[in-house]
C-alpha cells in the first residue's frame, strides 16, 4: 500500500540492489552497519515522514508564518514535528558519533530527506538549514566556537541559516554591501540588510546562527574580497548560556506562492551598531567556505524537485485508479459499455509513465551523488577520492537544476491527471506545484547552474570529470548493449550519449575560436540535455539489473509464456516493481533520448536570434 509521499521499494531498490551501497560495510568507516540496520532506520524515517510531517503539509499551507511586534512565528504544528525530529537525532543522523550524528552513510541521509521532503518541503527547510550552517562551523571554525555554536546546532537547540542575498546583490555577490568593522578584541561590528533568508527568524528555538557573507572594511571589491561571519541572533555567553539580544532586526517576512511555512526574512544587522560577528575561516575566504553550504543547498533543492514529485505521483496514480470516467477506448461506441478509471485511458498511462520514468532516474543520479560523498570518504587513495569527487562536482549543479525543472513538471503532469481538480485546494496537487516552483529560483537560479556547468563544471580538472561520466556512462552501454529486451534501447542512449559528448568537444572548440556566445547562450539546453543523457543512462541500468531479477522470478515460479508472466505481475508486487523499473527505462529512451542528438544538432546551428533582438522589439 502506498504510502503516498515515496515508494520506499524504489529507494531500497537503488541504493542496494543499483548502487549496491552495502559495499560500505567492508570499509573502517562503515562497518558497524547492516542492510538490516539502515533498512530498520528508512523504516523510522518514514513513519516519522508519514505520522509526523505529512499532517503540516496543509495545516502549515494555511496557517502560514506571522510577523508581529518583530518576531516571527512559525504555523503551530511545525513546534511538535521539530521537537519530535530533533529527538529522533534525524538532523545530524549524516553525522559523525564525535559530533552527536549517527554516522548513516550520505546516501541514506539523502533517502530520509527525500521522505521528510516529500512529507511537507516546507518544514524540512527548518532543519535543513540548520544543518548546512553548523557543517560550516564543523569544517571551518575554531575548537571555540565548535564549543560554543555547533553541537548546539546538530542536535537542534539552535537553527541555523545562510545569509547571502542582499536587495542589490542576488545571482551576483560581487555587489554584496554589507560590511564588517574590526573591534580591539578580534571580532567584528557587522552592518548590512540581508533579504530572503530562509528560517531567518522563527520561534522554534531560542537562537539562531547566521553565516553573513561580508566585507572587512578597506577590504577589495568583488567576491574575492568577501569574508564569512558567525553572527548568532542571540549572544553567547563563556559558559555557553545566551546573552543579550545582537542587534539582528527582522524587518518583514515575504508573502509567497508558496513555501508558506518556510519564513523568508529580510534581516537588518546592526540598525543600532551593536550586531557582533565572529570571523570563520580565513578573512576573504568567504565565498570559498559558503560555497561548502551553497553545493549542499544546491543538492537539497535538486532533492526537493524529487521529493514534490514523488509525493504528487504517488498521489496521481492513486487518483487515476479511483477517478471513472470516459468509456474504455476498445469499447468502441458500444452503448452499453460502462465508464472505467482513467488509469485505463492510453493518455493518462503516457503521463503516468512520464513522471514515474523521471522520478526514478532522478532517485537514481542523486542517490548516486551521495554516494559518491560516501565512496570519497572512504576512498583508500588519493587519485580515487578525486575522481568520486570529480563526478559529485560536475553533477552537483545538474542535480540542482535539472531536478527542479523536472520535478516542476512532474507536479504540473500530477495535476493534469487530477483534470480540474487538481487545481482546487481540496486536493494537494496545487500546493506540490506552489511549493516546488522555487526551487528553480533558490540556490542559484537554474540559468545561473546552468552557466556554471558549462563555463565551470565541464572544464574542472581538464575535462576529466565530465570525460569519466562518459565512460560510466559507455560501461553500462556496453554491458546492456547485447541485452536481449533492452539492446534497442541501450543504442538510442548511445547515440544521445554521443550527441551530447560531442556537443561538449563543439563548446570547447567553439570556445576556443572566440565564439564564446555559443555555449553561454545554449548553457541552459546543454544541462537539459546533459541531464536526460544521465538520467536515461542510469535507468538502463537500473532495468539491466531488474531485468534479471524479473527472470529470476518469472523462473522460480514457472512463468514460461508471456501469459503467465502477465499474471504473475498481477498478483506478485516484486514481478510487478521490476517489470516497471524496465518499462521506465524503455519510455524514457523512446520517449526523451530519441530527441536528444536532434537537440544537438538545432544547438550547433549557432543560432544567434535571442542576441539579435533589439530590446525595442521584445515589446512593441
Ligand atoms: C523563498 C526564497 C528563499 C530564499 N532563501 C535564501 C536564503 O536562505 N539565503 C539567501 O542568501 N538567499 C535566499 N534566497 C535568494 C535567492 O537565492 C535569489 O532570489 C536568487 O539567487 C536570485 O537572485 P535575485 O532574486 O536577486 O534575481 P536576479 O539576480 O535579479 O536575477 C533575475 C533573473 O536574471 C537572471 N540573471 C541574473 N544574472 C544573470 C547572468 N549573469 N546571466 C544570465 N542570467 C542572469 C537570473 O537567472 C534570473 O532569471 C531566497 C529567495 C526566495 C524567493
């Protein structure tokens, strides 16, 4: 029975029967766990997703934050859900032991976040943040203010948040205003307004730090000249006991679209010229250390795209089985035929296939992240930890951007299958749509990821991360190609496979003859394209390894004709995953990779249109 947020066999499906993550165990860093165990622990995160956080989903919809008297508050159910996941150690359960953590493997972190995601996105932001801030102090601060702010922030007393957007500088920092004066004793008199800051105030506990991007006076224009304060809400006392208030004002919260239990502040620091920050890290290595918060906020958001999408799957597939309407098409104009559900229409079926085909590779590409997180902690040699980084840097902007555009337009297929009510608030599809829409915005927009994968990420370490994915990606192609049900499909990811690397050598050579332009302004297209490549490549290996499972079963239980098989997928749930882990990947390469070499080639037409426009004829 689903459970309406996540299919949990999927999850389990990809880290140990894909990724195989149990290879964990055999490392010093893992080897206390057990399947059994991390299966045991997704088995609490989701009875906590579907008990605890799935019920403020609507509640906190319409409850919504308050600013009053210059304080926020959060909708009241959040309170009981935050202490609860608090208890359950959940916020820091990525953690080391050292540090109040459990030390769950990166890639189960992820698959609990994916359900206390898909439960209510707007909650998980509280902890999330949180978490994100204090692994900033945890890499880069001092033994004292580890003491002082950072257990503290792992285990939930305090929140955390991360302060970079200003009303002049968004997508670029270099125009951050905000400014940082020396004080006789080391720390800094911090003065600047922040807007849009997530969890910038809330009253789910009693203090929050806040890393603020910031300039040392006399200090250079431009990101290089950007420092990284701890500046907490509330000063912290030599025994750790909170003091006076430190002059970090709430001007406002915004009314958004939606997110609405996720208070976004704008935060005046200093209005009094007494807001107190400490320095983390090296002064004007800022950019550098948030970046460490940025690459983790940029995957939970690629997350959320998966996490609204699966919730409104879940949600779709469950309405079209119960929703009756239209006649059977074979029915023909038999009078008497009787409506059906419109699960049995072919167009629902095709919508259907589309979300669950993109939700699955997704879970894939950003289980596949974490682990890599996972496989460079444990890696035994230097070039080996490079190259697992290698993969989770190229990816990290394509997880963000392409899981949040995909997952925008899963929700929006869930409500088209929902017909008109999905767009009424009785049901939850308008609000999956509401609350995702940002995460194409947040983090960075998609255009900017976009840009900072072709004009970065495809160049770090002279093309080698990028030229690694390929050959995964030619690996698996070579191991399916002679697959008997999934060869055919296997060669059309290796034409899109191709198109797309050879678009990459194109950039580069159109780079290098001076026609920057054309990989700026097709950034975007080539992340697209680079994403349904990854994403395609790793449902055809994940249907390699269903494929034989199936067999497997269709074996033990003597279904030799496509007869029996049909009926055993009917009544034996294993049969049924695995054949529609082989469907997926089979649409998706019919349906999505089939287009990709065409893609390619319309961007190497070098079509200029979007430049040649004068601004005058955009609008008339
Ligand atoms: C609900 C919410 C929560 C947020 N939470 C936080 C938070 O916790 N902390 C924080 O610091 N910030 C936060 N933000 C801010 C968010 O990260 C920024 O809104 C985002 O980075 C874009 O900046 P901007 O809104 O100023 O847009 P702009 O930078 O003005 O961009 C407008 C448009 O121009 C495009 N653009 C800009 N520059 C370029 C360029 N060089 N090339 C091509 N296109 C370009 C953008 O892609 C975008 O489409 C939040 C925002 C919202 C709405």
């Amino acid at each position: 029975m689903s459970n309406l947020l996540v299919n949990t066999r999927d999850q389990e499906f990809v880290l140990f029967e894909q990724l195989g993550i149990d290879k964990l165990f055999e490392t010093e860093a893992f080897k206390d766990f057990t399947k059994d165990d991390l299966l045991m622990i997704l088995k609490e995160a989701e009875k906590l997703a579907v008990n605890v956080i799935a019920p403020t989903f609507a509640e906190g919809d319409k409850e919504g934050c308050k600013f009053k008297d210059g304080k926020v508050s959060v909708p009241k159910c959040f309170h009981e859900a935050w202490k609860k996941y608090v208890e359950g150690g959940w916020l820091a359960a990525g953690e080391s032991p050292e540090v109040g953590g459990q030390g769950l493997p990166r890639s189960i972190a992820f698959a609990v976040s994916e359900l206390v995601g898909a439960a209510n996105y707007s909650f998980q932001m509280y902890p999330g943040l949180t978490h994100g801030a204090a692994g900033l102090i945890h890499s880069y601060g001092t033994e004292e203010q580890k003491n002082k702010y950072m257990y503290k922030m792992y285990a939930g007393e305090w929140a955390g948040t991360m302060c970079l957007t200003e009303p002049g500088a968004g997508s670029d920092l270099n125009l951050v205003k905000t400014t940082a004066k020396r004080l006789p004793d080391g720390k800094f008199l911090i003065t600047g307004t922040k807007c849009f800051i997530s969890s910038g105030d809330h009253d789910l506990t009693p203090n929050i730090i806040h890393p603020v991007l910031a300039r040392i006076e006399g200090d250079p224009p431009g990101t290089k000249g950007i420092s990284i304060f701890i500046v907490p809400k509330i000063r912290v006392n030599d025994d750790g006991s909170l003091g006076e208030p430190n002059d970090v004002n709430t001007g406002g919260i915004e009314h958004k679209m939606g997110i609405k239990g996720s208070a976004t502040a704008t935060l005046n620091f200093g209005e009094n010229g007494k807001c107190i920050g400490e320095l983390l890290g090296g002064e004007r290595e800022g950019m550098k250390i948030m970046f460490q918060m940025m690459n983790e906020a940029r995957l939970g958001t690629g997350l959320q795209g998966l996490d609204s999408a699966t919730a409104s799957y879940e949600h779709a597939v469950q309405y079209a089985k119960e929703r009756i309407q239209g006649n059977d098409i074979m029915a023909g104009k038999d009078p008497n035929a009787k409506p059906v559900a419109i699960i049995n229409h072919p167009d629902i079926r095709r919508k259907l296939m589309w979300m669950k085909s993109h939700i699955e590779g997704m879970r894939s590409l950003c289980y596949f992240v974490a682990y890599c997180m996972d496989r460079s902690t444990v890696s035994k040699t230097e070039e080996e930890k490079a190259n697992w980084e290698g993969f989770l840097d190229l990816l990290t902007t394509v997880v963000k951007a392409y899981c949040s555009d995909k997952g925008l337009l899963v929700c929006s297929t869930g409500m088209d299958v929902y017909g008109g009510y999905g767009y009424c608030q009785e049901y939850p599809m308008e609000q999956y749509m509401r609350d995702e829409k940002i995460a194409t915005i947040y983090e960075g927009t998609n255009g900017i990821q976009s840009l900072t994968l072709v004009g970065r990420g495809l160049g770090q370490r002279k093309g080698m991360n990028a030229m690694n994915m390929f050959a995964e990606i030619q690996k698996n192609i070579k191991k399916m190609k002679e697959h008997k049900e999934l060869g055919k499909h296997t060669a059309i990811l290796e034409e899109a496979s191709n198109a797309c690397a050879e678009l990459t050598m194109f950039f580069v050579q159109a780079g290098k003859a001076g026609n920057f332009l054309l990989p700026i302004l097709n950034a975007y297209k080539f992340m697209e394209i680079f994403g349904d490549v990854l994403v395609g490549h790793f449902l055809i290996d994940g249907a390699g390894v269903a494929a034989e499972k199936l067999a497997a079963i269709y074996k033990a239980k003597g279904a030799d004709t496509p007869e029996k098989q049909k009926a055993l997928i009917k009544d034996d749930k294993e049969a049924a995953f695995y054949f529609g882990r082989v469907a997926s990947a089979k649409f998706f390469a019919v349906e999505i990779l089939t287009t990709v070499k065409a893609r390619c080639e319309a961007v190497k037409m070098d079509d200029k249109t979007p430049l040649e426009m004068s601004e005058e004829a955009f609008a008339y």
